[in-house]
C-alpha cells in the first residue's frame, strides 16, 4: 500500500523554496523590490509554504479563497482548508510603499530584518476582523486567547498571491537530524516500509498519557508507525522551548519505544491555538506529510476554556467526502489509575477521579516552575529530569489557569 496523497486535487507536494543559482538571482533581485515586513507567525507560514507543507497553496491567500477558508473551510477550487494563511499590512505601510496591485514586492522578517520571500502582490483587499476570530477561534477575547491577540493585531488589508521563498530561518541548523520536509519525511517512511503511519501532534514534553496514545495507537493493528510530530516555531509565554521538549523527545524515544515502529519529526508552524480548526489545519499538513491518521485526543490544539474538551475530534463529523484522505484516531481522556495499577482512558477504567493521576500541561508548567512534587505516575524520570534542569534557570512567567486543572486526582 502506498502512503496518502498529498493535499489538494494535483495529489502532489507543491514546495515553494528555490535552490542554487535560482535562489541566488532572486535574492539578487530582491534588493531592488519594495519591503514588506512580516509578523512571527506570518514569517513561519513562509516557512510552511516553502518546505511543501502548506501544499496545495501557492502562497497567502487571495479575498475568495479567504473567505470560503473562514466561513466554508473550502476555497474556491473546492478544497479544503480551514484556516487563514495571508500577509496582512496596514494603510500606512501600503501608501509609504506605493503599494499596488501586480507590483511585486519582498518579504522580511520583522523581527530579524532577514529577507524570506519574494511576492507578486495579485490582490490588496480589506477583510473583518472579528468575524475571522468568531468563525474561526469561536470567541473575540484577545486578552486570554493568543491566536485572537495575533488577528486583532493585523493591519487592515491582507496580500494575496504566489510567492517564492528563498529563506528557511535558524530551523535546518538548530534541529539537523529532526527537520524533515515533507518530501523527506515521505522518503523515510517507505525506507521503513511504512504505508499507514500515524501523527503524533505535540507542543509540550511528553508525558505517560502522551505514551499512552502513541502505543495505543500502534497497538491498534491500523498502523505500521508513529511519527511524532513537535511544532517548534514560536509558541505563548510559559510554553517550554523546542531545544528542551527535542531532548525529552530523544530520551523517551530511545528508551521506551521499539525502533522500527517510531519516528521523530520537528516543523517550524507556530501555534494558532485553534483548537477544533487548528486540528483540522494539523491533519492537512500530516497528510502532506505522508500519514494516514492524526492521533486526536482531549483539547486538541487548544488554549484555556475556548473549547470543549472533546470539539476538535467533532469537527471532523462536519467535513464533506473527499475533504481529507487523512482519518483522525479518535482517542478519549487518558490517565495513569491507581486502581488499575496502569495507564487507562474513560473507555476503559471504572475507577473514579480520586484514584486517577491528572495533571494538565498547564498545570505541569506551574508545577515544575515552582518547584512542586510530580506524581511519579505523570511522566518518565528521564523526561522529569531534563525539565527539572531546565526550570532551575528558566525565566518565571505568569502562567494562566487552564482548562481541566480542578478535575480531582491524587497528587502522589
């Protein structure tokens, strides 16, 4: 059996970064093209877009695309696609530039001033900004959720049009032997002799329930191999850094699980905190990257209270046949139960909460800045012991309650 096509009617990966002397003569050319400079988040859809990950898109989006995306999940062609990928820029920024319609323009990096893009500016449209946040995050409150904060931000025209990326950031450097393209990913899979590979989403270390839902689903018999995916572009205040969460990764696949069956991946996205929406952009991109299942448990994708624990696996009971290749793997709350003496879901242990050991990734944050007590049950002591490093020197931020802290469990 072959591995899943890629997103989009081509069936085949559309990566956007140029190579050897193209690059170079673009670069060349860029210097003389008007600047346009582009958010963190922005700047990592470049990213996206250029290693094939975004595929079938061409670069950010133009007004009808945009508009099927947020209030249809489908863009003109009929595929869909579940959030915004635009370039946004503000009045002022549009008229000190002269900016106008089928001038091309370049793409830096706000923050670094490095040059990522070159872009053909086919369209400059206004767009509502709060009926984005309520279709797409469910709520306008951009003080308590980030990827709101981020929308609200934006200037008030969006870019749309085809772009090349000439750029690829810190990331081949800093995470050499787990930055895969999706190109590349595809390549070792079929090394394996894999064809029904699972995706592992994750933006924290791993703890025992996480285990659990890898091993669960190779035990399942659907597949032959996990890839466990970490995003490791820019995350919230509090969020512990990619570097750290790799070595986690590294330890817990090398000790606890077999070889053959296991796979380890980093990708330069940055979280939108979209909880049901952002799970479906999640099983796009895995798709892209060759797997058959997304592994979709509590809170998928989410921040806070926005969304029920469970909304990111009915989202996909509202897609229409031939939406996705892509199938999620369905799997409920999981736990290490006294009891039972082992790790257990609701599925499957009758115990009450009192004998179950929950803790939250945000209450695990909390945890571990402050020096408290983990349950010895909550995750691997070669995991612990890398974050307990980590938090001896690590900056204290505020770390907000999350959703399903209070739920009751012994903290042994």
């Amino acid at each position: 059996m072959a591995l899943p096509k890629p997103h989009g009617p081509e069936g085949k990966l559309m990566p956007l970064l140029l190579y050897g002397e193209e690059r170079e003569a673009e670069i060349k050319r860029a210097e003389g093209l008007p600047k346009v400079y582009m958010s963190s988040r922005e700047t990592s859809d470049v990213l996206m877009l250029g290693i094939g990950a975004f595929t079938p898109l061409k670069g950010f989006m133009k007004k009808d695309d945009y508009t099927g995306c947020v209030f249809d999940l489908k863009m003109t062609d009929g595929t869909m696609w579940p959030m915004p990928v635009t370039l946004s820029i503000t009045g002022e920024e549009k008229d000190a530039i002269g900016l106008k319609e089928g001038m091309e323009v370049a793409l830096y990096d706000r923050a670094s001033e490095e040059l990522y893009a070159t872009m053909l500016v086919e369209e400059i449209y206004t767009y509502d900004k709060e009926a984005e946040c309520r279709e797409v995050f469910k709520t306008l409150d951009a003080e308590g959720h980030p990827g709101v904060a981020s929308v609200m931000k934006q200037g008030e025209f969006n870019l749309g049009g085809p772009i090349k990326v000439l750029n690829e950031g810190v990331y081949p450097q800093k995470y050499p032997k787990y930055y895969l393209y999706p190109a590349e990913a595809r390549k070792l899979f079929e090394e394996k002799g894999w064809s029904n590979v699972v995706a592992f989403q994750t933006r924290n270390p791993m703890h025992r329930s996480h285990e659990y839902l890898c091993k669960f689903a190779l035990e399942s018999g659907l597949v032959d191999g996990c890839f466990i995916h970490a995003i490791v572009g820019a995350l919230k205040p509090g969020d512990i850094p990619g570097e750290t969460r790799v070595k986690c990764y590294e330890v817990l696949v090398d000790k606890y699980f077999p070889k053959e069956n296991i796979a380890l991946g980093v990708y330069p996205m940055e979280m939108r905190y979209g909880g049901p929406r952002e799970a479906l952009l999640h099983a796009v991109f895995r798709q892209n990257w060759g797997c058959k299942y997304l592994i979709v448990g509590r809170d998928h994708a989410g921040v806070g209270d926005y969304y029920g624990p469970f909304d990111a696996q009915k989202i996909f009971d509202t897609l229409w046949e031939g939406a996705l290749e892509l199938k999620p793997m369905l799997i409920a709350w999981t736990f290490y139960c006294y009891k039972c003496q082992s790790m257990a879901s609701q599925r499957t242990c009758p115990h009450g909460p009192e004998d179950r050991c929950v803790v939250s990734g945000t209450k695990f944050r909390r945890m571990m800045q402050e020096g408290e007590e983990i349950p010895k049950e909550f995750g691997r002591p070669e995991v612990m012991e890398i974050l307990r490093e980590y938090y001896k020197t690590a900056e204290k931020v505020e770390i907000k309650k999350g959703a399903y802290e209070d739920i009751p469990g012994p903290q042994k």
